[in-house]
C-alpha cells in the first residue's frame, strides 16, 4: 500500500456529485467536505437527521466549526452572556464566541434563545459578518441589504429557502459550503483565509484536503484486504464508481482506497478491455498504453513492469485496464479474467494502422463506439453489416471479443417524479443513460434530469435490462436539448407580404450572437417574426443551417436555479447563456450580475421542442432606464 496524492474524481464524480444540487439527491462532495470540517456532525446513531430545522445554538457551532476558531475553543466555561444559556450549556462557549466577534446578537431582554429556530436571513446576515460585512458597506436596509449581498456572492448557488424560511441542516450543508468559496470584505476567497486550498473555480479541493489520510490503490483480489482495513467495515461509508453503495458491492478486482478518519472507502470497477495498439514514449520505459484508441497513464510501478520490454503484455495482446479514481491504470491483468458488455452506437468507422513488437504493421478495420458509460472506444471488427448510426453490443467472454447488432428497442411510459421508474421498469442503480444527436455529439444523462416527464418512441434509441430486469443500459435520441446550440438574435430586417413588390418573396435578415460570435441569418420565402429572441442554432458541418425560436417567459421570480413566469416554474439549464444588453451591444455576464429585478428587464427563452428539454437555456437583461 502506499499514499497517493488525490487531485480530482473522474468527469463522472464531477457531473454526478459536483453539479448535484443537495436540495435534491444529496451531493456527496459537499456533504463530506462539511462533515470533514466538523461543522455538521451525526447524532450518537451516526445519523445526519438533513431534514431537521437548526436552531440559534446550532448554527453558532456552525459557524465557528467554519472559521479560524474551529481547532481553538474551549467547550468549558464559568460564565455566561445570556440568563437563558448557562455555563454548562452545550454550545454556550459557541455563542459566547459568536457574539463576541459580532457574528451573533442576543434580544433586547438579555436572552439568547438558543432553541429558538433561525431563518434565512438570519443565518446568512451572520456568515456576512464572518466574512467581515457589516451594515455600513451594504445599501439598503434589513433584510434585503444582506440577502442582496447574499445574492451577488453567489452564496445562494443550490439553495432553495427563500426569505422567513426556516433553515433545516440539509440547507446549512450548502449555505455553509458556498460561504467556503465567497470572498470576504477584502476580496479574499474565505475558505482560503481558514487554511483550506481551494481550487480556481473557489471551491474547496476535497482530495487534496484529505489526500495525507487515504491510502490506496488497492486491487481486491480476495477478502485478505478486509483486514488491513483499521476501522469496522459495518461502519463504513461506501462508494463504487461514484455511487454510495453497500460492501456487498465490493468484487474481486475493484480498485478501491480507503480514509481511516472519514471512515469511507472509495471502489472503482471499470475496466477496460482491448488490444494494445501503442507504447508511450516506447516500449523499453512506456508512461502511457493506448487501448481501444484511448491513451490511459501507467499509475503504478506494477502496470509499468506488465508492459514493459520484459514484461508479460506486448502491443497486439488484449488485456483489461483496472483504473484508478483519477482514469489512470492500477493494474493490467489478462483479459480473459472479466466478462463484460457494453453497448453503444456506432458513430464512425476507419482503417487503423499500428506496428506490432516484431515492427510489422498491422492493418484493421475499427469502429469507434459512444457506450453507455459516457466514453468511445475504437474496436476492430469484420462484420460489414455494421453501419454508423447502428446500435451494438460489444462483449469479451474468455479473451475473445464479439461484435453485434442489436434490435432497436423503442420504450414508452411515465418517468416517476424520482426519476428511478420508466413506465413498468425500475431503472438499476448504476444505470448508464446517454443522450445521442444526430451529428454524435453526446452526454451522460442522470434519471434525476428525466423525472417526471414522458417518453415517446421518438426519443428511446436503445434499452437493454439486468437479470433483475431492471433497466440497466439507456440510449436516448437527442432527448434532452443539452446537446443543441443556444444563442441571441439580436435585431431583424423582415419584409412580409404585405411589403414586398410583386415577384419578390418574403423574407428576413437577422443579426445574431452565439457566445461572443455574431453572425447574420436570413430567411427566403418566410419570417420569424421577431425582433429579439432566444434560438436554437443547427450547424452541420459548422455552417448554420437553420433556427428555430423559443419560448420567451415574462419573468416574475428568478433564483440561481429556476425562473418563474406565466404562473410556471422553470429550472435553469446547466448551461444557461446570459447576455446583458449595454449601447446596443451584447455582453455575456453572469446571473447574479442582473438577478435584481428592479434595476433590470430580463427576458428569458426556454427549448419546447424536446421531450426532457423545457429548460430556460438563454436569458437577457437590460438595465431599466
């Protein structure tokens, strides 16, 4: 065994944890890098209890578990400020420190009330003041002064509670994590100022917070690696390939890492089968191996040795790749020792070409697959039947590789509002879900983004079950809308029937922005009918071929994650474009510069032409005169 340095996850950790608000499914990152910090902590029953509201007390051991005292207080005392917090109160060197520093006031009657529950703006007024706020540097009065600083910090990324709501722990886990990655009244990221590394986006570097306390990589090859284990494997929290699980998951040949302190283990278990077409610089001390048309990076000095000049594997041989949580090979062992399948669509086909040990070149057809798990791999293969666009399987049994065609197979029905039913299937845990488009662009999609809406035959590609019956494998047909180009037009020239001369036809020119590049789109025989307007924009080969409008939403309510109009909620794409409209000239900004309503008019446009799509994809603002 030996320490690692963990920098990041995989992209998967990164869409699936990272981007996942913890007001729905729980985002794992930010759950523990709160509970490592110690300002959230488990009942006697290990039990986190997200669900329950916080009061005063709490979340004054909150904030000094998230500040520069959180290592340097004493939990004893003789005194006390408040005649309802005694000395031997709980939290009573907590809220003595708080209001000590500012960061909390007690009520005019000398009472503290620390059972009392806290509200939104209550709880984030302190944090101001942790951050070193105070009313003097905001405009306006209270609350709205601190809930627009709030606002324009970007504190309120994932947050649900609006104004008078009631703080519950699940909202604390977020409020205090953003607060991490806020700057402080001197511009300083603060979770910078308490000792933490944070990363360029201002968030916390988890790995590297806790990279001198895992251990790993580990290859599980029998049950011998349970008892180096230093704590109680029942206790033990347990991730495999990013998902929480149980240690019945836990097989030969995962790849695993473990933290003693957090109690938690960490499980990889994709591997990679394929012939290894190329040695990186070169065979006699190779860093990196190129498998499936994919290079991956030789991590340790046993999957060196395996290809080395003297080792075991040679280019032409097929192996299977154990990776570690960072995509770079812990091992190499014989193919032959992992069954597997997986499914895809055939986005392109080539003749590849590479040398063997012996110099000769090898020459092959191949196919490059988008499979399931979010990844292309390149296969060699003989059955000419196969074409781009088909559905196939790709399975190793024994060392030998079979390529197949599968039957489309369509699927209708209801997504439940948990996003974990598809009609009469339940959808498997680890369920792999792509959204392919026409050109091949593609994405992992998470059933959380497919709750409660319909599916047509027109969006399910491909399906395929476990023995449990459980859908397990899902391609959908360009279904979410994520995949399209979204822009602005920006102003139009239209001549309709009622303008044109005879002969002519009608017809259109608009000017446009997508991103920061503008363009000019015209119309014969038809108009849009518009002046300014959110549009998905249709490229093949890079050139613009058509458009079509979106829905525009008179904007009521705007939050960091929906938009309300009409009376209808709408969530905020990922990817949502914001554009700020200044001399006539459009800038790209960002949301929280033009969130206040009062001093803008923003408009906003979402995609109604995809069955998982109805997401505000472009929004622009322009300042009120």
């Amino acid at each position: 065994m030996k320490k690692i340095f963990i920098l990041v996850l995989s992209a998967m950790l990164a869409t699936a944890s990272c981007q996942v608000s913890i007001n729905g499914a729980t985002n794992d990152k930010v759950l523990e890098v709160i509970q490592y910090l110690g300002i959230l902590n488990g009942d006697e029953n290990g039990d986190l209890n997200l669900d329950q509201p916080v009061t005063r007390a709490e979340f004054a051991k909150m904030l000094v578990s998230a500040s520069n005292y959180m290592d340097g207080i004493s939990t004893t005392g003789t005194t006390s400020s408040f005649y309802d917090v005694k000395y031997t109160h709980w939290a009573a060197s907590y809220i003595r420190l708080s209001v000590n520093e500012g960061w909390f006031k007690g009520y005019l009657d000398g009472t503290f009330r620390p059972n009392n529950t806290i509200v939104l703006e209550e709880g984030i007024t302190a944090m101001l003041r942790v951050l070193g706020y105070t009313s003097d540097q905001l405009i306006g009065t209270y609350p709205s002064a601190w809930l627009n600083k709030y606002i324009i910090l970007g504190m309120n990324e994932n947050m649900s509670a609006n104004q008078g709501d009631v703080l519950t722990r699940r909202d604390c886990v977020q409020l205090f994590y953003n607060m991490l990655g806020s700057e402080n009244i001197n511009g300083m990221v603060y979770g910078s100022t308490i000792g933490l590394t944070m990363d360029e986006d201002n968030q916390v570097d988890y790995f590297s917070m806790v990279n001198e306390e895992t251990i790993g990589p580990i290859v599980i090859e029998s049950d011998q690696w349970k008892t180096t284990l230093p704590f109680d494997l029942d206790q033990a929290t347990i991730y495999k390939n990013n998902e929480l699980t149980t240690q019945g998951k836990l097989v030969a040949y995962d790849v695993i890492y473990y933290n003693e302190n957090m109690k938690t283990i960490w499980a990889y278990n994709e591997p990679v089968i394929g012939i290894i077409t190329d040695l990186l610089p070169d065979a006699t001390s190779p860093s990196e191996i190129t498998v499936n048309n994919n290079t991956y990076a030789l991590g340790t000095s046993d999957s060196i040795d395996k290809v080395s000049s003297a080792g075991i594997y040679n280019m032409g041989d097929t192996v299977a790749l154990l990776l570690g949580m960072e995509g770079e090979i812990v091992d190499i062992i014989n193919a032959d020792l992992i069954d597997q399948t997986t499914y895809g669509i055939v986005s392109a086909q080539n003749v590849s070409t590479y040398l063997n040990m012996n110099g000769k070149a090898v020459i092959t057809k191949t196919m490059t697959v988008i499979a399931t798990d979010g990844k292309e791999y390149e296969y060699p293969y003989e059955d000419t039947s196969i074409y781009v666009g088909e559905v196939v399987s790709v399975s190793y049994h024994m060392g030998e590789i079979t390529i197949g065609k599968t039957e489309n197979k369509t699927l209708v029905g209801t997504v439940n509002e948990t996003g974990t039913r598809i009609g009469a299937y339940t959808l498997a845990d680890d369920a792999q879900i792509i959204d392919v488009n026409t050109t091949f662009d593609y994405q992992v999609v998470y059933p959380q983004r497919l709750a409660g809406t319909e599916l047509s035959l027109y969006n399910v590609k491909f399906y395929a079950l476990n023995a449990q019956y459980e859908i397990e494998y899902l391609i959908l047909y360009d279904a979410t809308g994520d995949l399209a180009t979204y822009g602005l037009i920006t102003s139009s020239r239209e001549r309709d029937k009622d303008e044109v001369a005879d002969g002519e036809s009608v017809h259109g020119t608009y000017d446009y922005i997508v991103d920061e590049k503008t363009g000019v789109y015209t119309t014969t025989g038809s108009i849009l009918d518009t002046d300014l307007s959110g549009a998905q924009f249709n490229y093949v080969n890079g050139s613009l071929i058509s458009l079509k409008l979106l829905k525009e939403v008179e904007v009521s309510n705007m939050t960091s994650r929906t938009i309300t109009g009409d009376g209808v909620v709408y969530d905020m794409a990922q990817n949502v474009i914001v554009y700020y409209k200044v001399n006539n000239n459009y800038y790209i900004t960002e949301l929280t510069a033009v969130s206040d309503l009062t001093q803008y008019d923003v408009y906003a446009y979402y995609d109604n032409g995809h069955t998982f799509g109805k997401q505000i994809r472009v929004i622009c603002a322009v300042k009120k005169d």
